[in-house]
C-alpha cells in the first residue's frame, strides 16, 4: 500500500472500513500529502505484518483527529516523519505502541506545530537502543508531555530544535542513572527559547 493515496490533495473523506490489511507490509506514504483530509477511520486495519509506517501521515495537514489505538506496531521498523507536518493534529495517544523493533523515528512528529498533547510514554519504555530518533519533536512549538528516558541511543541530534517554545508548553524530560547524561545531551540539542527540562530520576 505504499503511496496508495499518496498526493490525493483534493480529498476531504476517505471510508476504508472494508480493507483487509492483515498481510501488508508496507504502508509507507500511504497518506502523506493528503492535505484536504480531515477524517480518517482506521480503527478496522490490522498491521500486525506492517513493517514500514514511513511517512505514512506526513503533510496530513487538515487532519483534526486519529485515533491509532487499534495499531499493531511490533513488527514495525521504520516510523521516520510518520506525523510529521500534521499541522491540525492537537493531541495523539500512542500509548499502545511497541517500538522494540523500530530502527528510525526521526522527525517522527516533526512540525506538527499545534500538536499539545501527547502520549507517548509506552514509545521510549519500548525503544530499540539503535533506533535514530534525531529531529523527532523538532518544529512542535506548542508540545507539553513527560517523557521518560530509559534507553541509550546514540543518535538523536536536533531532538527538541524549535520545541515547546510557546508560553506554557513544557517537555520534560525524567531519566534512570544511566541516561542522566544522554538527557543532558539532548537538552543541549533543544533552541533558546524551548521549555525542555530535566525531570527526576526514575
């Protein structure tokens, strides 16, 4: 299903409630560029066999709402700019997500720039210690969430560019012993003006 409906910038209401998706693979840019979209119903797709969500939502710009609960994410290796750019998306649960597999989420969210709420604690209790997460919440000015960091990564640059920058947004940042230090790096990462602080030791 890649690109299936990549580009279709004219569509404002799409029902897929008749897909059989058990055996998919791929849905990479799948909706990326929909940028007229305002509804989506994905609550009867089965992605238990996906294993690349890249760009899957990226530029759904007039998307209001998504509900991703019913996602299956454990075979899942790329999500890179999965939600980036979804510039109407105010809150996200992705609370039921495993990404114990998932080699990239950079720009995952990047610049969904009034995405406020977000649930992503179950993401970074999961997260494979290889995964690039470099840009993942760059360009999200108004983001307020806690994040628990519990993994090692390495690659995380411009993590927090351009984040949590308007008056009372906050991301904060809790740590274990061993990642205390990787927080700190990160933080570096954030801009100026970006309400990105360290949290308490978990």
């Amino acid at each position: 299903m890649r690109k299936l409906f990549y580009g279709c910038n004219a569509l404002v209401d799409l029902d897929l409630s008749s897909f059989d998706t058990s055996n998919v693979t791929d849905m990479s840019y799948m909706f990326d560029n929909c940028c007229s979209l305002e509804s989506l119903d994905l609550s009867s797709f089965n992605t238990s066999s996906v294993a690349n969500m890249l760009n899957m939502f990226n530029r759904c710009a007039s998307l209001i709402s998504l509900d991703l609960n019913s996602f299956d994410t454990n075979n899942v290796t790329n999500m890179a700019s999965m939600l980036a750019n979804c510039a109407s998306l105010i809150s996200l649960d992705l609370s039921n997500f495993n990404t114990e597999n998932v080699l990239s989420m950079k720009s995952m969210f990047g610049y969904s720039s009034r995405l406020k709420i977000l649930n992503i604690e179950n993401i970074f209790l999961t997260m494979n210690s290889s995964c690039d997460i470099s840009g993942m919440f760059e360009g999200c000015y108004d983001l307020t969430t806690t994040i628990s960091i519990r993994n090692n990564v390495n690659k995380f640059s411009n993590i927090f560019l351009h984040s949590a920058t308007i008056a009372e947004s906050k991301i904060t940042l809790n740590y274990t012993p061993e990642t205390s230090s990787l927080v700190d790096q990160m933080i570096a990462t954030k801009s100026s003006n970006s309400n990105v602080v360290k949290g308490v030791q978990i």
